[in-house]
C-alpha cells in the first residue's frame, strides 16, 4: 500500500515523521572519521592535512577570530589545541570556562571559520604551562602520584577528561555527531618517560588508552611519541623532523602532532630562531615520505598571561618565532614561504594518497620520492639533503638545481613550483613605537611599599625549613622566610665582612638584613637550584634576616616532576672569628604571600584602597613596591606592548587583568648568538640565536580589548626597584620591508597551476612588495640587482651590480601600497654580468 502523503497524517504520526526527518537530516551531517595505512579518512575519502595550533588562553577571545582566519589564510585545514586542565578545574569539581578558558567558545570560532579541530586533551600538556596543566591541588590529594598506574590520579584524570568530552558532544562538536572535531589526544609525550614508573608506567599508558576510548567520540584518538599505543590508538611524532618516523602499525596512517617552527625562551638566555627554509625543508621531507597529517605547535605561540609560565623561567612571552607572532601579526617570510609550500603539497594530494610510492637515488645524498596513481597523475619530491653543497641533479632526463639541504616539489613530476630553500616572500620588519604612558595630571601615581618580612600575623613558626611550593601550593609566587641571632659585637670591627651563605632549591632569593636588601640571587632554566654568599654588616645584639623566596613557574614535565621542590635548605653566616654561624635549624617564622595580594590591590575594586598613598613623583629604585596610575589608550589599532626596560622584576595588570610575570634578566653577551643563521644542516634550539647581552624580553603583550575607551588603570609591583616614570606603551608596527629573489626562485602561479599545461605560463621571477594596509613605500634605503649579499637592513653589493637597480624599484614602487618588480630583460635591460645568476634585494620604509 503507498504510504499516505504528510498532509494526510493524523497529528501524532505527524510529529513522529517530522522527528523522524530530523533525525534523517542530522545522520545525513554527520561525518565518518576513519584512517588506513595512508591517511584520515573522513566521508570516505582519504585526506592530506595542515594543521596549526593555537592555544585559546595563549591569547584572548576578541583575538580568535583573526588568528583563526590568518591560519586558514595560511593553508591549514585545521587548528589543534590542547586543554588545559589547570586552568578549568580550580579546585575539585569547581570548573572555570570564561573569558581565556571559554573552550566552547573556541571550538565554535574554529567551525565558523569551517576548519577541522584536534583537540588534545591531555589533560597532562607539558607545553611550557605551568605544572604542565595538572592543577596543583591534585598533588595535595593524598595518595596521589601524576601519570602512574595510581587510583587517585586516574579517578580526577578520567572525571577531567569525561567532563570535557561531554561539553563537546552537548555542542555536537565531534565530526561524528556532524562537527569538526575529527581527533582527539589522550596523554602526551609519556613514551619517553613511562619506563621510569615500571609496571605502573605501562599500565598507565595501557588504562589511558582504554578509558579514552570508552569516551565513544567517534573520532580516532592519538597518542603522541608513544610506540606502545594499543590499536586503534594512532602513536604519533613530535620533534624537529618526522620524515624517518613510523607508526607501531602497518594499519595506522603517519602523523606529526608537533613541528616545532621555533623554539620557548628562558628568562636570562638569547632568543631562539628556526629559519623558515628549514621548517619548509622538514615538511617536504614528511609528506615526501608518507605522511598525511602534520600540525605545527605553534603557529601561534601566544602569551603565558598571568602565572600561567612553567619551566621553571619561561617567559611571559610564547613568542616560539611561530608564523603568527605573538602580538598576532604575520610573521613574514615565514608565513608565507609556508603559505606557498602547502598549497604545493595540497597540488599533489591526489598522487601522495591514492598513489604507488617510489624511492630513486639521484646521487649519494640525493633521492626522489616518486608516487604515481591509476589516473596518470604524478608528483615528486627531490631531495638534497647535503647540508653543505648544491648539486645539480637528473630526473626523468631533465637536469634541475636543488640547493644543499633542501626539497623540490613537482606535482606532475615535471615542473617545480616551489623549493623549500628559495624563499619568494618579502621580509616584515616589526619595531616596537614607543607612546607616552601619559598618565593624568589630575590623577597622580599611588603607591603601596611593602613591609619586609611578617606583614600581618606570622602563618606559622618551625625548627629549620619548609618546602616552598608545597607551603603555598602555588596560590603566589612569594613565601617569607624570617628569623633573627644575636651577636656580642658589631661586624666588621676591622678586617673582611662576614657573609651570608644561602643555598636554595630554587627559584629565586631577596635577602634583607634589619630590613636592608642586602642582595638578590636566582636559579636558571638550566638549574632551579643556587648558592649565595653575600658580604653584610651585623650590629652589637639582636639581628633579623628575612629572606622573602620567590618562584618563576613550576616544573611542567619530567618523571616524578610534580615533586620537584624550592625554597631555601640552608643559611649560615660565615667570617665571624673563623667561625660559622648556622642558622638552618633556628626558630623561623613564616608568611605566606604579599601584602598587596592580600589586599588584591591589582583589582579595580580597590583602586581607593586606604593602602595607596597618593605621590606626586613615584619613588624609583624602591624594592617591594606597587605602583598603581590611570593611562590612556595608545592611538591607533596596533597590537599594543609594554616596555618594561625601566624595571627590574615584578608583576603587571591592565584593569586587573594579569600581563604576567615581567623581568628584565639579561643573556650574557656570549650566549650562542650567530651574526648570521644558516638554515642547512639539522636544526637545536642552539643553533641559531640573537639578543645576546640584552633583557630577554622587554615588552609585554597588553591586548586591545583589555583597554577602556578611558580611565584605564595600570598597576605594577616591583620586586627588585626601577623608575615607573620611564614604563611605556610601545606599538608594534611594520616600518620597513625587503625582498631578496633570484632569477631561479619558482615562478609558478600556485592558485592557477594546471598539470595539464605543459609549462604553466613560466614567467620570470619576480619582488613583490608590500606595505600594512593604510601604508605607503616611503622611501628606498637599498637595491641591487646583481649579486648581493646580507640579510634585511644588512644587505650589501657584490661585485655584479646594475647601475639602474635603485632607479627601477623607485620607479615602480615608491609612494604606493604594493608593487612588483620583474627580473626581467624588460625590467633590467642588457645583462651586464652574462654567466652570473641575478638576484634583486630591496629594502624599503613604510609609513
């Protein structure tokens, strides 16, 4: 019998249809992530992806929407995050997921932006956060041991990871629910660790795997740098370069949870580079051999606001030299030398998944991967993976140039489109524009000065000393240790000063003597732990010493890290009648945190506060102090920094939000910085380095939308004593660019290229420039068209150069936006250096 049409349904049966519609339409959305030996499979078809991550509390929600466009703009097809467990879970079963922590709210920027989402949930992170994002509570529950076979961990562990697992699929987040979410990441980075707990490692690793996929997501899950993950679990790489790795199954697809296109800083040491030709090299190498999914951790570092840093001495910048930096600005070339490269590979997908692989040796350090599919289609990816020298190679009988440690890519296995060593790109060079901090007349600074030792009632007196991280249980960066002695005479009478002898676990040390700073003293990245002897006075009679012990982040990995301690272990004083005084068992009396904590005297609720004394000039070079003074908000629409160099250490806030920890520790000036960086040969982290002599970081990202249209209240505690009144706003803005282009860089026009055309309407080689959008080339400091050398504002001629090389780029690109450049004959006429391969760099202003 024909069914009978919806309009002739009684009421009941037609809401049931409907329902039943719906039900159809919402099966139909939804999307089937698998994976075989080659890739993802989503809907069935085998999928090559671009990954890029970007850590949601790393910056701040006004900012997601375009650092999520700028990485789609960037070729990703996806972004990935990992969650932070640390900064939801508070305390246990009070959840957080506002402002920085709205993690709904970020998935949902992603899938408007229609980008695929792989959320590692860890919830152990690592990622230079502090405790590695297990919250510090956790440790505190007795019984507890991170990352074991251990029922209270796994108990907070599985209740963390069910809590945001379900958060997704109330959202129908999850692709199989007809969302983006299409992996997820359970642990990370244990392998390397889990045969330090024995049994309890490998039965750990074996539960977590178990309990994730008991969540029923749908969705594949991963387990990063973890050989032993059980099937289906996909074990994953992270490192430098993953063309040589394979997962611990024929079944399971290649995947590159982590390149790392830079590198984290430490307070005190030189700031690391990646050159962007070696990122671009190790990608080619991957997806030469085999690979399917690579994600870059970062494409945008971000900032570690508040006291959110691990390490320890991380800094409150997460810069990493990412594409995207952390102001959120493109970091050019490498953004768009990385651009052009995943379009390149995006023009091979077809071959690389579908296709049957071949490896040809082209010389003894030169190869090519070669896939061919049933179609006809072909792509290749020469290497050079000489460190040292260029080498001209033979490929299906045509010759082509691969300079040393570099790859070609040939979507038809006959044209190169691109080269990882040849950077097209122009170069942005970013100069932080100081503003006045241009406080109100009308409004004078205020300050509040510490008391030095017990402010209030002493928490608690003990023989001897107590761990710093488990007194305060990271609730302040700050414990007082104070205790007094008594000596007969005063020291010196004559002859050497005593000393006073502090050794410390970490992270750091002010000592006071009858309230005097007498000296400051500090751990590094390299070793929490140090020694102090500093010179002192003593007075006839009753001496007191207060040394207020100071952490810079928790460990955030490592075996066995969450005890890992600081704080002092001993204190004597020596020098006295050749006898040491030892003071490590006394009587000493303890405060946990600062006054002004206390107070919450950063809160704009306490901006009347009876504790700020209003000052006309603010006291400089005054320790333990907190500045507080209402500013304005910097012209324009730059991405706005605060330039601390005036200062020493301390604590800053805008309206009460946390810009975090500041420091203005220097590098030594021999701290493995490079005049130049060579991108051949394998990437450290100390490879390549700059800054050396100079604070680590000076400023400090403050976000537009932390600013009122007025009254904006700036408040800064300093610990060591600087001048507040040199304390800046700094604008970070584009003022010069330059361009260096070879006539061998590829000039294919990547968006048209057609395989079916034989050469792709191969034109000469071209500069492109391009100032910030409300900008002109102003003016043009250098051009060579020939054989120069250098690099951006370094450049200089060889002994090639074409006399009309500034009159040119001048003609075609002063007072304009954007212009173009040929390496041309029309452009340059006769060669003047016939054998000589030409290169045109150019340096130009924007304003």
């Amino acid at each position: 019998m024909a069914a009978p049409s919806a309009g002739r349904l009684p009421p009941l049966l037609l809401l049931l249809f409907l329902l039943a519609l719906l039900l159809v339409d919402g099966a139909a959305a939804a999307s089937s992530v698998t994976y075989d030996n080659r890739s993802l499979i989503i809907d069935g078809r085998r999928r090559l992806l671009i990954s890029t991550s970007i850590h949601y509390p790393r910056s701040v929600p006004a900012m997601w929407p375009k650092l999520v466009a700028e990485a789609k703009d960037g070729g990703a097809d996806c972004i990935e995050t990992y969650v932070f467990w640390n900064g939801h879970e508070t305390a246990p079963g009070q959840y957080y997921f506002e402002d920085r922590f709205d993690l709904v709210q970020f998935a949902r920027v992603v899938k408007d932006a229609g980008l695929y989402l792989m959320l590692r949930i860890g919830p152990f992170v690592a990622a230079e956060w502090n405790f590695g994002g297990l919250p510090v509570w956790l440790h505190y529950i007795p019984g507890t041991v991170f990352r074991t076979n251990n029922e209270p961990f796994k108990s907070h562990m599985q209740s963390f990871t069910t809590k945001i697992v379900d958060m997704m699929k109330n959202e129908q987040f999850f692709a199989s629910q007809g969302g983006h979410i299409i992996l997820a990441q359970i642990e990370n980075e244990y392998g390397g660790d889990e045969q330090a707990y024995g049994a309890g490692g490998k039965a750990y690793a074996m539960w977590a795997a178990s309990m994730a996929l008991a969540q029923n997501t749908g969705v594949p899950w991963t387990m990063c740098q973890q050989s032993d993950a059980p099937d289906p679990v996909i074990n994953t790489c992270n490192s430098f370069y993953c063309d040589q790795f394979e997962p611990n199954s024929p079944t399971k697809p290649k995947i590159w949870t982590e390149n790392w296109p830079g590198w984290f800083q430490n307070f005190g040491e030189s700031n690391p580079h990646r050159p962007p030709e070696d990122v671009a090299f190790s990608v080619a190498r991957f997806f030469g051999k085999g690979g399917s999914v690579q994600n870059y951790y970062v494409y945008h570092g971000g900032t570690n606001f508040g006291r959110t840093t691990g390490g320890p001495f991380i800094t409150t910048s997460y810069d990493y030299d990412a594409p995207i930096d952390e102001y959120g600005l493109r970091r050019l070339p490498k953004w768009a030398h990385l651009t052009e490269l995943h379009k390149s590979i995006k023009l091979c997908e077809h071959s690389l998944l579908y296709g049957n692989s071949t490896l040809l040796s082209l010389g003894p350090q030169q190869e090519a991967d070669v896939y061919t599919d049933h179609s006809g289609g072909c792509a290749a990816f020469l290497a050079n993976i000489d460190s040292e020298n260029d080498k001209v190679v033979t490929f299906r009988d045509i010759q082509y140039d691969l300079p040393a440690w570099s790859v070609s890519i040939l979507p038809d296995c006959k044209n190169v489109v691109f080269n990882t060593a040849k950077v097209r790109s122009q170069t942005l060079m970013m100069d932080m524009v100081p503003e006045t901090l241009q406080a109100s007349q009308a409004d004078p600074w205020s300050i509040f000065t510490e008391t030095i030792g017990i402010w209030d009632k002493k928490d608690f007196i003990q023989n001897g000393f107590v761990d710093h991280i488990n007194t305060t249980k990271d609730s302040t960066d700050y414990l007082w240790y104070t205790t007094s002695f008594d000596v007969n005479i005063s020291y010196p009478a004559s002859g050497n000063h005593p000393v006073l002898n502090i050794d410390s676990k970490g992270h750091g040390v002010h000592a006071f003597l009858n309230n005097m700073l007498i000296g400051l003293a500090y751990g590094n990245g390299s070793q929490s732990s140090f020694s102090v002897h500093m010179p002192i006075n003593l007075k006839a009679g009753k001496n007191d010493i207060a040394v207020l012990s100071m952490t810079v982040g928790l460990h955030n990995a490592g075996i066995y890290y969450e005890w890992v301690g600081a704080g002092l272990t001993s204190v004597n004083i020596s020098g006295i009648k050749n006898e040491t005084i030892d003071l490590s068992s006394n009587n000493w009396a303890y405060k946990i945190g600062l006054e002004g904590e206390h107070y919450s005297l950063f809160k704009p609720d306490q901006a009347n506060n009876q504790k700020w004394r209003p000052q006309s000039e603010p006291p400089k070079d005054q320790p333990l102090t907190w500045y507080k003074v209402n500013v304005e908000v910097p012209q324009g629409d730059d991405p706005v920094g605060l330039d601390m160099l005036s200062m020493g250490k301390g604590l800053a806030w805008l309206n009460g939000n946390a810009i975090g920890r500041y420091w203005l520790r220097t590098s030594s000036t021999d701290d493995r910085c490079n005049s130049s960086c060579n991108y051949r040969g394998t990437f450290s982290p100390d490879k390549c380095r700059s800054g050396c002599g100079k604070p680590t970081q000076r400023w400090y990202h403050v976000p537009r939308s932390w600013f009122h249209p007025s009254g904006n209240t700036l408040v800064v505690f300093e610990e060591q004593g600087g001048d507040p009144t040199k304390i800046t706003f700094s604008r970070r803005v584009v003022t010069s660019i330059c361009s260096f282009v070879s006539e061998n860089h590829p000039s294919v026009d990547l968006e048209s290229w057609d395989r079916s055309v034989s050469d792709n309407g191969r034109v000469a080689a071209k500069v492109q420039l391009s100032c910030p959008k409300g900008k002109k080339i102003s003016s043009i400091k250098f051009a060579s068209f020939g054989d120069p050398s250098g690099t951006c504002r370094s450049y200089q001629q060889g002994s090639c150069h074409h006399p009309s090389s500034l009159s040119v780029v001048e003609k075609a690109c002063l007072n304009i936006n954007s212009c173009t450049i040929s390496l041309s004959k029309e452009g340059f006429g006769e060669d003047i250096c016939p054998g000589v391969t030409k290169t045109l760099a150019v340096e130009a202003d924007c304003s």
